[in-house]
C-alpha cells in the first residue's frame, strides 16, 4: 500500500513544525513565532499567521483557502489580545475552529502554536 500523505519537517528554529500533504488538502503543524523571546503573545500571533502564510504560499494556498484552524495557547490571559488579529485575517474564510489550552508548548517561550487545514473538497466546492 502507498502512502498518500507526504510529510516535511521544518528545523525547529523556524516557525513551522510539520507540514503533511494529504489526499483531500494540506496540514501544517507546529505554526509559532520564529523568535518568541520576548514577544507578547500578539506579536507572536502575528508571527506565527505570518509564517502559516509562507507556507501555505509554498504550497499554492493563502489564508482564505484555510478550512479549520487549531489554536493551541500556553497564556489564556492574553489571547484576547490575538482577537482583533485573527478577526482581520480570517474574516471573509471564516474556518471552523478549536482552541485548546495547554501548559506549555514545544518552545518553552512560546505562547501560541497554530494548526492550519486546507480541505480540497471544500475549495472545489
């Protein structure tokens, strides 16, 4: 049997952890901000979106083709502060969402980790 799932792992110096080339679309774990040190958690948000960006632009997607988003938060005190910017970047795509809260991320200074899904089938409808 072939495995129809391609998968990269990105250095963890950079802001992407795994991306998975599926039959029906595209996943990419493990978004966060290159350089958390010292980032307020709407910095990172925005560096980790941008990084999602990149990759998705790799792959021949954008934001508005993302189908479901994970937002996976080691602060839940500051995530409001990321509202006004994932408002303004998914507004028009409107992906279905799960927010999970955790203790800690990979990155020990990290307080953000996104998850970005692209379903083919959804685009093609």
């Amino acid at each position: 049997m072939i495995n129809q799932t391609q998968s990269r792992h990105a250095s963890n110096a950079q802001g992407i952890g795994r991306i998975e080339r599926l039959p029906v679309g595209l996943k990419i774990a493990g978004l966060r901000a290159p350089h958390p040190e010292g980032q307020s958690m709407a910095e990172q948000c925005q560096a980790a979106l941008d990084e999602g960006l990149k990759a998705l632009q790799a792959s021949g997607y954008s934001l508005s083709d993302v189908t479901r988003v994970v937002y996976l938060i080691a602060d839940a005190a500051s995530f409001p502060t990321c509202a006004p910017i994932l408002r303004h970047v998914f507004a028009e795509s409107e992906p279905s969402v799960t927010l999970m809260w955790v203790k800690k991320l990979a990155v020990p200074a990290a307080k953000i980790e996104f998850e970005f899904c692209v379903s083919e089938e959804s685009n093609a409808a």
